[in-house]
C-alpha cells in the first residue's frame, strides 16, 4: 500500500505489536520500511519490559505473555529503543509534532474535546499526529473552543473498486490557516471505532493536508491465525466487528 501511494516516508506512532498472531513478520515489515519517526507505545514498553503488565486487563496480559515468547532478543531490543514522544518532524516549510497519547503525557488518552484540549495546551507546533485510542478523530481549535470534527463521511477512494460498505475510503483534514490541529490517525491492525477497517494517514506536506484512510483487509485470515496460535478467541472475534 506505502508503495501504491507513493509514499516518501513512514511515521510509526507506537503500539507496534500486540494482539495479533504474527508479531516478528510485522516487525520485520516496519523495520524494512525504513522508517523515519518511531516512537513507543504502550504497549511496546510493556513488551520490552520497561514497564509491568499489570495495567493490562487478563486477555491483554496472556496475549503479551505469548508475544514476548515470539519475538527474539533482538527484536525486543529494538522494541525497548523506541524514544518517547514527542517528536517534531519538519518537511516543506512545515512542522508537525507526532506522540503516542498526548505531548505531556505519552499514556494520555484523547478521546473528546476536553482530552484534546489538554494535549492542544501541550503542542509546540500547529498540528499534531497522535494515536493510542485506536479511534481515528480530528480536534480543531475555534477561538477558545475546540470542536471535534465528524469523521462520518469518508469518500470512496477513486482509485479503488466499489464493492460494498468496506471499499477504500478517505477523509481529508485540511491544515489550519489559524488554530491548531490534533489529529488521531487510527490504527492498521485493531481499529475501535465499529469499522473493521484498517486506518492510517498520509501528509500531504507540500499541499498542507492529512488524509486519513480506511483500507480493507483479510480479516478472515488474521483470524485464523489468532486462533490457530491459540491467543484468545475474542481477540478474533473483536475484528470483524471493529471493538
């Protein structure tokens, strides 16, 4: 898919592994793509052993249990190198800022406007790519108020056939003139917004824009896996259903 776009450069915004039944192949993938900005998760500390488990409900615990027995030393050490964000990321006169949860706080959840105006308060830049909530959103200031911007109407992607309700979708977020921007750019593999969907963003630094994406996937395979590897059943399950 980075190939098809034509993308310049990979951001990962942490949270690299976890859930799925094939955590050394993903690893292996990002670290191919060579990427320009990693930061942690957390998760990512949780399995590189910088922080306990024991905040992670039972399902969570018994699925990193069995990730750690699947990734080898050097793969947990590069896990365990990951920086904390935030991190400042310049292209085409622009800057950006990019974290896992918040600026102040990588393990800050955003998830309404009264989250997002903590993070904004924290931002050094205009605009801000975070993750962590698995929930793609969008938060800009007006004024004093900061409004959460609906993300109901994504566009068929024209590139893309048109098969169903789980064709290839887009929403663009344009830069602000004024204000600032915070931006949740969702997740590839375990999406919590009701849509199965994988989700990632690209910026447009030259054109100032963010698109965020809705791609799908085999699901049904990643399934299988999960089960196969004998992870928990709801963690199959919670995919097609997008929770």
């Amino acid at each position: 898919m980075a190939s098809r776009l034509h993308i310049d450069e990979v951001m990962l915004l942490g949270d690299l592994v976890g859930y799925n039944a094939a955590p050394s192949a993903v690893l292996q993938r990002l670290i191919a793509l060579s990427p320009t900005v990693m930061i942690r998760g957390n998760h990512d500390k949780v399995y590189a052993d910088i922080e306990p488990a024991t905040s992670f409900h039972l399902m969570a615990r018994r699925a990193i249990e069995w990730t750690r027995q699947q990734l080898s030393h050097e793969e947990l050490a590069w896990l365990a190198a990951l920086p904390e964000g935030p991190v400042a990321v310049d292209a085409s006169g622009r800057t950006l800022q990019v974290c896992h949860g918040a600026p102040f706080d990588e393990d800050f959840y955003v998830v309404d406007a009264i989250d997002a105006r903590q993070a904004i308060e924290h931002m050094s830049a205009s605009v801000c790519l975070n993750g962590h909530t698995h929930l793609p959103a969008v938060f800009r200031t007006e004024g004093f108020a900061v409004r959460h911007e609906c993300l109901e109407k994504f566009m068929p992607d024209d590139r893309e056939p048109n098969d169903g309700e789980n064709d290839t979708q887009t929403h663009m977020v344009e830069w602000p003139n004024q204000g600032r921007l915070l931006v949740n750019v969702g997740f590839v593999g375990q999406p919590r917004d009701a849509d199965p969907r994988a989700a990632f963003g690209v910026w447009g630094a030259d054109a100032g824009t963010i698109k965020l994406w809705r791609v799908p996937y085999d699901i049904a395979t990643v399934q299988r896996r999960i089960v196969t590897a004998r992870l928990p059943t709801a963690l199959a399950k919670r995919l097609a259903t997008g929770t």
